[in-house]
C-alpha cells in the first residue's frame, strides 16, 4: 500500500455528510478534502469518467 492508502475513519466522513431537503449530500471540497486531491482536481476527474461514478453522483 501507499502513503495515500488509508483508513478513513467513518466519524470524519459522517461529520461531512449533510441532509437538504431529505437528500444526503456531500460537498465537493470535503470529498475532495477526504481524498487528498484539490477540489479542482477532483472535479476534473469526475468530468473525464463520468461514466465510472453513479448517476446521482455530481447532482
């Protein structure tokens, strides 16, 4: 495994999932935050494989 290749403890996800308007939804910047890659990164990969995230993913 690499350095990047660790556990994420689920309090520190749940900490960044919110509920609006009976929807969970997690903030681009917190998702990207959690995964160790700037915002814009994150984003721009979603756009090049769109096709490999769900269909409610950037909704």
């Amino acid at each position: 495994m690499t350095e990047k290749s660790q556990i994420i403890p689920i309090e520190n996800i749940q900490n960044h999932i919110f509920t609006i308007r009976g929807v969970q939804v997690m903030l681009d910047s917190d998702l990207a935050s959690l995964c160790g890659v700037t915002t814009s990164r994150l984003n721009e990969q979603v756009k090049r494989n769109i096709k490999r995230f769900p269909e409610q993913f950037m909704n």
